[in-house]
C-alpha cells in the first residue's frame, strides 16, 4: 500500500512539474514561439533541425498562431504535421486544420504526405513529397 501511495504522489508530483514547465515556457516564449529558419531542408531533415536546436517542427493548434507563424513573413514553410492519418511531430492531439483545398492531397499512397503552409494563399496548407527542400519554421515548447 504504501508502494502506492507513493506511486501516486509521484505521479501527482511528476504531472504538476509538468504542466508547471509548460505553461512557465509558453509564458517565456511568447510571442516568440515559433522561428524560421530559411536553410532549405526536406522534411525529415528540418525536423532533425529543429528538435536539435529548438523543441520541434511547428505544430500549430488555432488560426493566432497560424498567424504568429505568417508574421515571420515566410513564403512556404514546413510546419510540423505529416501522414495520413495527419499527426503532428511533437506528438500533441491538436485537430486544427488549415487546408487550402481542394488540399489535402496526401492520401492513398500518394508521396505528398508532409504539409507546408503556403503564404501565398493566405498561410494555408497544402501537402507536399517529403524530399522537397524548403524553409521552415520550428517551435519552442
Ligand atoms: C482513397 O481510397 C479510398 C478507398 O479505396 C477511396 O474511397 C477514396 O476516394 C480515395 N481517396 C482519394 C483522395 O483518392
Ligand atoms: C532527406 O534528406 C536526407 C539527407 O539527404 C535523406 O537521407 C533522407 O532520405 C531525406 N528524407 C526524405 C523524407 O526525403
């Protein structure tokens, strides 16, 4: 029992630092979350990148940081979402979508399974073959 008890503080303990270190680093980063780095690399590589240097490829969770994003004034940029089923890179659940249709064309075994946004259709998404090398953006946190 008391193993268990302990198991559970722990966890508690583990669960609050965390939350803790996100919101402290959201609170640090803002509004300078996001970075572009405009070395053209291909997906794969810019995500190396950017979970060397920074947290990881951009995940962007609502249309403020959609714009966060564009006001780095980018022109086509990887951002952090990839595959179908889409998942982000950082592994987080976010559903926002930006799709510039009739995208997304990254389906049924097609090699455009990677997604840029485009800034010159407003920040919207479009897929893409992974192996294109374009700028990026990463994100801190
Ligand atoms: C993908 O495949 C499914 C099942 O084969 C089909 O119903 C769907 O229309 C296809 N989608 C595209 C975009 O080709
Ligand atoms: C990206 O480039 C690296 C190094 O040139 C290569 O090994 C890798 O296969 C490429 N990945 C993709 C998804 O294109």
């Amino acid at each position: 029992l008391l193993s268990l008890v302990a198991q559970v503080l722990l966890f508690n303990l583990m669960y609050n630092i965390n939350i803790f270190a996100h919101v402290y680093c959201n609170v640090l980063h803002w509004p300078n979350r996001f970075v572009l780095i405009s070395t053209k690399m291909n997906w794969t590589e810019a995500q190396s990148y950017c979970r060397e240097h920074h947290t990881d490829l951009a995940l962007v969770r609502n249309m403020e940081e959609n714009q966060m994003v564009q006001s780095l004034d980018p022109i086509e940029v990887w951002i952090g979402l990839f595959r179908d089923p889409w998942k982000w890179s950082d592994g987080s659940d976010s559903s926002f979508r930006n799709w510039n249709p009739p995208e997304p064309r990254g389906l049924n075994g097609s090699s455009e399974t990677c997604v840029a946004a485009d800034f010159s259709a407003d920040g919207r998404w479009e897929t893409l073959d992974c192996n294109v090398k374009s700028a990026f953006i990463c994100y801190k946190c």
